[in-house]
C-alpha cells in the first residue's frame, strides 16, 4: 500500500505540472488568436474609416458650385450657399468620437497640400461636419497644449465665426498659446491684428517675432498704423518688433521716432534702431551716430559703423580714421570699409595711413579693395 | 499623356489621380521611391511628379536616376513644400522641369500639366 502511494505520488505531480503547463499554453494561444482578431477588426473598421472620411475629402477638394447662368447672381453670391454634400453614413459616424478626431486630422493634412478653391471648399467641410464645436472643446479645457491646437486650428481653418475668441487669449500667460493666438488673429485680421501690440504685457520671443513677420509676408502691404505707439511702448520687444516693422515695409515717415530709439536704456533695442538707420538713410543720423559711437556697445557700435557705410561723407574722415587704432580688431575693419565707401578722398586717407603697410590693416585693405572691384 | 504619379500620402495621391485622370490622361500611381523606379523601368511615362520626402529612394534620387538615363524624353515636375528653395534649387541641377509647391492649387497643376501636354503632342 505504502508502494503504491509513493508511486502515486511520483507520479502524479509531473502530470499535474504538465497539465497546468498546457492550460497555461492553450491560454496564451487563445487570448493571442482573439487579440489577433480584434485588431484586424480595428484595422478593417479603421481602413473604412479612412476610405470614407478620403472620398468626402476628395468630393470637397474638387466641389464646383452650379454657375445659375446669370453671372450677377454668381458674382453676388446671394443665392443659397451651396456646400459639399455629406452623406448620411458619415453623418452616422460623426457620433464617434474616435472617427471625428481622424477626419478632423485628414482634412487638416490635406488643407495643409492644397490652396484657392480646394482650401475654401476643406474649411467649408470642416465647419459644416461641426468639427468647429470639437475645436472649441479643446479649447475650455486646461490642458495648454490642446488649448494651443485650438487656437492654431481656428486660425488655420479660417474659423471666422470664433476669431473674436482670439482677443482673451493674445496675453494669455502661456507662451505657446499667446503664439498661436496672436498669430491666428493675424490670419483673420491682416497688419489690424497687429493692435494686440499695444497692450501685450509679456515679451515676445525671437522666434514669435519671426513666426509674426512670417504671417505678415504673406499680406498684401498695407499702410497699417500703429507702429509710432510701439516703437514708445514699455515691453521692449514690441520696441524691437516695431523697429524690424519699421525696417522691413521702409516707413521712412517714421525716421524721427527711430532716432528717439538710440536714447533707449536697453542695448538690444539700440542695436535695432541703429540697424533700421540701414533702411531709412538719411544724412541726419549721421552726426546723431557720430556722437553715440563712444557711449555704445562693442556690437552697437560695428552695427553704427555698418550703416555709416552707406551714409557717411568727407565729413566723418577724421571720426574713422582714429577708429583704425582701435583695439577691436571687427571696429578697424569696419572702418576701413566706410573710410573706403565715403569715396576718393576716404581711400586717399587710408593709403596715406602709417600702419596701411603693416599686418593686419594691410590685409583688411587688400580685402576691402577686393571687394569694391 | 502617361504620368507616374510618386507620393507616399495616401490622399496625396489620390487627390492628384483624381484631378488628372478627369483631364483624360493615364495615371500609374507609386506610394514610394523604389516603386517608383520600378515602374519608370516597366512602362516609360512621359511625365513624372514626385513628391521630395518619400521612403525608400528620394524624389531628387528619381530626378537624377530618369533624367540621367532618359533625357529630356520624361519630364519631371518637383513636388516641395514651402522653403525648400535649396531643394528646389538642386533639383533643377540634377535636370528636373518643373516644380510646384505645397499647398498648391489642383486646378493650377492641372493647368500646368496640360500645357506640357500639349507642347509634347507638337
């Protein structure tokens, strides 16, 4: 008996082993095949998705309004407004959240590749699929990134029914949503969308101020008003914005106000006012500049010589050629270039120069000679 | 006029078959570099618009590939996106025709294409 039990006992747990090994096995198997199935469930109802949201997408990229034959009406517009049709089994997976988030993605990327009509007719197919209303949801809640989307959706899609949203959130605290707003309300509202200038509290980054010079190049110009109260305004960036505005659309009218610049305690502001002078040239500033060089910055002061290049007369011979003992190795070589630019009489000074023959001067020389061939 | 349409964005694609097919001409579509390739060795086109950025082989390497080997007898229009004027520049180097930039209009590049289509049937 005792024989028999021990044997039953050896016996029995290699099977009881195995056995729970199997279920283990044949478990594994079965969540695999279903898991399996599922995604290709997924994947089928997903490729359907995308067959479904794509021809809707085509059909408005390709959408021509009926002409009514009478080319009044058409130029008027005044008849009702026709719209993309869409079908109702979109209609039907419009209730899916999931769907609405792909077809919204879809018809992003694809206004993104195209323009005129076609880009018209994909925010008219935005608005009428009420992906607006998604867009808006996004935007009450407190994540910031997606408040930022938002916003750069609003403006992207041309959503002009939610433009005036834009105002709250131009001087928002966070710096990436203040970006997306201030450059949406320049999609809507052209250079008038500048006026958030005015009352903007925080500093406006480099690479914001080059996102908003971006929208604006894309403008038709215009004479916008407004820079003569930013180029006074406490927030020195706006300062800074306001003097490339100034620089870049040649507001020559504005040439005093650039001159009050120079007087401004900040250096980075200073170094832009002199950098504009470049634009606007004008003999005035020059003994304006004259009297500056010793008060500024190494930089402000290579940036004066800059634009004494272009500006500077007979006159300033005697201020640039002391300038070719300076220590500042950039300071000589721009002097030299403006000695150089100010004509027979500056080229004459600087040949007649006791250092010309020695190293670096002379190489500078050779190089500015070079240059001028 | 037979064009081989290379862009590896599924809509992309689609949305460029779309337009020139309703102009009567024979599309054969590649979603990336390598087919591309392939079907320009296949079946010759007479013209090819390649998106830049796609898998496998870029569109500047088709633009050296079939410019290299067929010449002036398959032109080749550039597909960039904006700021890409360094790109655009290289591809005129390596012989492409043309070039249009994203976003652009369907109708334009439908314009476009059908000029080209009736210089080559002269």
């Amino acid at each position: 008996m005792e024989l028999i039990s021990d044997f039953s006992s050896e016996a029995t747990w290699p099977v009881i082993m195995a056995s729970i090994f199997s279920v283990l096995i044949i478990g594994l198997v079965v969540y695999i095949v279903i898991y399996q199935h599922f995604i290709r469930l997924r994947n089928a109802r997903l490729a359907r998705w995308d067959s479904i949201a794509e021809s809707l997408i085509m059909e408005a990229i390709f959408f021509e309004k009926k002409s009514t034959k009478d080319p009044m009406l058409d130029a008027l517009d005044i008849l009702e407004h026709e719209e993309v049709r869409v079908p109702k089994r979109v209609d039907n997976l419009m209730k899916d959240r999931a769907f609405r988030r792909r077809i919204m993605d879809k018809i992003v990327a694809a206004k993104r590749n195209v323009s005129g009509t076609a880009s018209e007719n994909l925010s008219s197919l935005f608005r009428k699929l009420g992906l607006d209303l998604d867009i808006l949801n996004m935007l009450s809640t407190s994540v910031w990134y997606k408040q930022a989307t938002a916003l750069e959706l609003i403006g992207f899609m041309k959503l002009a029914s939610h433009q005036h949203l834009m105002g709250q959130y131009v001087d928002d605290q966070s710096g990436l949503i203040r970006m997306e707003a201030q450059n949406a309300i320049l999609r809507f509202s052209g250079f008038e969308g500048l006026h958030f200038l005015t009352r903007t509290r925080y500093s406006l980054s480099e690479w914001q101020q080059i996102k908003l010079l971006d929208e604006l190049s894309h403008l038709p110009h215009e004479d916008f008003k407004g820079i003569n109260d930013w180029l006074v305004s406490e927030n020195d960036t706006v300062v800074i914005l306001a003097l490339k505005l100034t620089r870049i659309y040649h507001r020559f009218e504005l040439f005093q106000e650039v001159l009050k610049c120079l007087d401004h305690t900040n250096p980075e502001v200073r170094f832009h006012a002199i950098s504009v002078l470049k634009a606007l040239p004008n003999p005035d500033a020059v003994p304006v500049l004259v009297q500056l060089f010793p008060r500024e910055t190494v930089s402000n002061q290579i940036e004066i010589l800059k634009v004494l290049q272009d500006i500077a007369s007979d006159t300033e011979i005697g201020f640039l050629s002391e300038l070719l003992y300076d220590l500042e190795f950039d300071i000589r070589k721009e002097a030299t270039r403006a000695l150089f630019k100010t004509g027979p009489a500056g080229k004459e000074v600087l040949s007649q120069y006791e250092g010309a023959d020695a190293y670096p001067l002379n190489r500078i020389i050779a190089h500015v000679r070079e240059e001028d061939r | 006029m037979k064009i081989l349409i290379a862009e590896d964005d599924e809509l992309m694609l689609r949305t460029l078959e779309f337009r020139l097919k309703r102009d009567g001409h024979k599309i054969t579509l590649a979603r990336d570099g390598k087919a591309a390739l392939e079907a320009v060795e296949k079946d010759p086109p007479e013209m090819i618009i390649t998106d830049i950025m796609m898998p496998y082989s870029t569109g500047m390497e088709i633009v050296g590939s079939v410019k290299q080997k067929y010449g002036d007898k398959i032109k080749v229009m550039i597909l960039s996106g904006m700021g890409q004027e360094n790109v655009i520049l290289e591809a005129f180097r390596l012989g492409a025709d043309d070039y249009i930039t994203k976003p652009f209009s369907p109708n334009e590049l439908s314009v476009r294409i059908n000029r080209y289509a009736l210089a080559m049937s002269k």
